[in-house]
C-alpha cells in the first residue's frame, strides 16, 4: 500500500512493486491523477485523504492484509520564515505530513503485528528532517517530525517482524520540484534498504551537513546553512 501514488516517488513506489509481482493499493486525493496512476501501474486505486483519520481507515480495510506500507504522502506548503507562514498553511502541512503518517501507523500497524507475518514500514520524510534549511516554512519541520516519529516506530516494533526504514532524500523531480533525483532511482534505493531492514536512507553526498548539524547543536554553536559535500 502506497500512500501518495499518483505521482513522484509514491507513483514510482508503486511500479517498482508491482514490476516486482506485488499486488499493489495506491492511494492519494481523488481526481484523475490517481486514475491515472492506478491503470499505469496495474494496481488498485483508493482515494484518501491521508489527513482523516477516517478515511486512513478505511484505505487500510480495502488493502488487507498487507506486507509493506509505504506512507509517503506529503506536501510543502508555503515557505518563508516561521512567521511569515499563514497559520492555516502550517495546519494543513503538519496535518498531511505528520499526521498522515500517524493515521497511516494507527491504521495498518495493529493488524499487521497481529498477523504474525513479517512486514516492513517505509515512511518518506526527507533531508530536509535532518538539517534545518532557512526559509522551509513548515516543510522542514514536519519532517523532522516525521524522522523522530519513524524512530518511535522503530524502537517500538524492534522485538517484532515488523520493520521500518525512514526515505531521507534530498531534492527529487516530481510535483514539488522541477529538478533532483529520479523517482525511480529513489524507489529503487527505498525498496533495497526496505528489503535489508536499513532504518535511514539519504543522499550521501549531504552526510557531512547532517553530522555537522548535530554537532554544532551538543556543542551549543549557532545553526549554519547546510551545504552538500565538495
């Protein structure tokens, strides 16, 4: 199941599994988009808005049983400083970004444990969740949220078969953005860090930004602007 699938890295997601043989679920805002998606992939559509906890629910009884959630949906937002983001803007990025991963964990989680069978969570938060970027409005800090979350998850369902890997990626080409990184190589590398049971998946390229970004906080300095590796 595939949350965020009518495009980007979600539509990607999902025809990487189904390629793969998987019997896929794609789930995202109803319109044409989904439809779309759904006939290209070969897979079942259900639209949902991953904000209502309602209708999470109701996606995860359509799906079953499920091997493998990915709970990727996401949105940006206005950007500009803290202040300057409209209130309902950052109500309605933590909403879709935070809070559709919650519902997503609430609705699939329990039934999963309770199969027996091992299963794996893969949650898209991104780079953005480990460096602080000026101007990301409540992007960045959703996803910070979103990686402090997974990490919950993750220490939770440690004694379990279920698993889960946190998607880090810095700039990809989709509705958000014009450029960065195919879709299809970002799935490729989520799926292989899935099926290995990695936690974190990021560009490599920014590990020096992210290393020092938690040093500088312990050792007190003020935040300084990240910049990938020379």
């Amino acid at each position: 199941m595939v949350t965020g699938a009518a495009g980007g890295i979600g539509l990607a997601l999902a025809g990487r599994l189904r390629r793969a043989g998987a019997s896929v679920v794609l789930a995202d805002l109803p319109g044409p988009a989904l439809d779309r998606a759904a006939t290209e992939v070969g897979g079942t559509a259900v639209p949902t808005d991953v904000s209502d906890a309602d209708e999470v629910r109701a996606l995860a009884a359509v799906a079953g049983d499920v091997d493998l959630v990915c709970l990727n949906a996401g949105i940006v937002g206005t950007l500009g400083a803290p202040w300057e983001v409209p209130p309902a803007d950052w109500d309605a990025v933590i909403a879709v970004n935070l809070g559709g991963v919650l519902n997503g964990l609430r609705a699939f989680v329990p039934s999963m444990l309770a199969s027996g069978r091992p299963g794996h969570v893969l949650i898209t938060a991104s780079l953005a969740g480990l460096c602080s970027f000026p101007g990301n409005g409540a992007y960045g800090p959703s996803k910070h949220a979103v990686v402090a979350v997974a990490e919950q998850a993750a220490l939770a369902l440690r004694d379990t078969a279920i698993g889960v890997t946190v998607l880090c990626p810095a700039l990809v080409r989709s509705g958000m953005s014009d450029v960065g990184a195919d879709p299809l190589d970002v799935a490729d590398e989520a799926l292989t860090a899935a099926r290995a049971g990695t936690f974190l998946v990021t560009d490599p390229g920014w590990t020096s930004a992210v290393i020092g970004r938690a040093t500088g906080l312990v050792a007190g300095e003020q935040p300084t602007l990240p910049a990938p590796d020379a």
